[in-house]
C-alpha cells in the first residue's frame, strides 16, 4: 500500500465530512454491560481530491463522530483523477474486501453503494462504476476503496518511472 509522503494540512482545505457507520458496542463488566459508540466517518475536499478516514469511540454518537473526523484529518491522501473520471480500472483489497473502480463516459455519475460511495463523493469524483466483491464490512470496504484510489497514477507520473516521454505513454 502506497502512503501520503509528506502530510496534507487539513486546516486550509474545504473538508466535508460523511458518516459511514455508526456502531452500538457492549463490554461486559462485573457491575452490568457498559455501552459504548464506534463512528466510522470519511472526509475529503472534493475540489483538492483529497480523501481521508477514522474511526472514533465515545459513550454518546456526537462525541464519537466528532473523535472520528478528527482521526479522519490526521488521514488524508492525494489522489490522482481526470477531469470527469479516473485514467484505468484498479482493484483495492482489504483483508477480504475488494472494490473494483472503473473509469465511465460523462454523465454516468457515481455506480456505488454505501462505503464506496461516501468515500467516491469525498474524493470529488463525478463519474465512475464501482463494484464490492467479498466483505460487506463498512471498515474494509471503505480501506479497500481508499487503497484502490492510492493505486491510481497520472501519465507524468508512469511516464517518469519508465523513462519514456509523456506522447508515448499510451
């Protein structure tokens, strides 16, 4: 998995945030069951195509959500898009979850579901067909999409590492 090189400061960015899931968790205890709230949030500025995620635990759903978008911004990544679409198809995996993104013509808009397109929007990207295969787990879809995004590469950037000119990279 490729990482952010250097990291993006969240304070000078239009950051919209979106809650995927929110979890009701219990830990039994000698007195009874403590009740507790896990908040899995995506961020992202559509305009920078920048994307980032967290998770946040609070015995409320606010101070949860709120723990979430902060761990969210201490997150985020760079990813490389066409004007309308990304350049190839990619796989993302995480643990047993795998997404699919391809590119689509304009005016197609956003083919996902749930995680995938929480984080899609966030990114900012108009047109594309996705697909989940394996784990409907909102944690590892949202990795894998996340990991599917890092793997896309621009033309200056493939050009470069293969020597060649940047007419010839096809």
């Amino acid at each position: 998995m490729a990482t952010a090189a250097k990291r993006l400061d969240a304070a000078n960015l239009n950051l919209k945030e979106q809650v995927v899931s929110i979890n009701r968790v219990t830990k039994v205890v000698k007195g009874g069951k403590n009740l507790s709230f896990s908040a899995l949030v995506v961020v992202g500025d559509p305009g920078a195509k920048i994307v980032g995620f967290g998770t946040g635990k609070a015995k409320e759903v606010p101070a949860a959500i709120k723990k979430g978008i902060e761990a969210a911004k201490k997150n985020l990544r760079k990813i490389h898009v066409l004007a309308t679409t990304i350049q190839h198809p990619v796989l993302g995996a995480f643990g047993s979850g795998r997404v699919l993104l391809k590119p689509a013509p304009e005016g197609t808009g956003v083919i996902a579901g749930g995680p995938v397109r929480a984080v899609i929007t966030a990114v900012g990207i108009p047109n594309v067909l996705t697909k989940s295969i394996g784990s409907h787990n909102p944690h590892n879809v949202v990795k894998a999409t996340i990991d599917a995004l890092e793997q896309l590469r621009d033309k200056n950037e493939v050009a470069a590492l293969r020597g060649l000119h940047q007419e010839k990279v096809g």
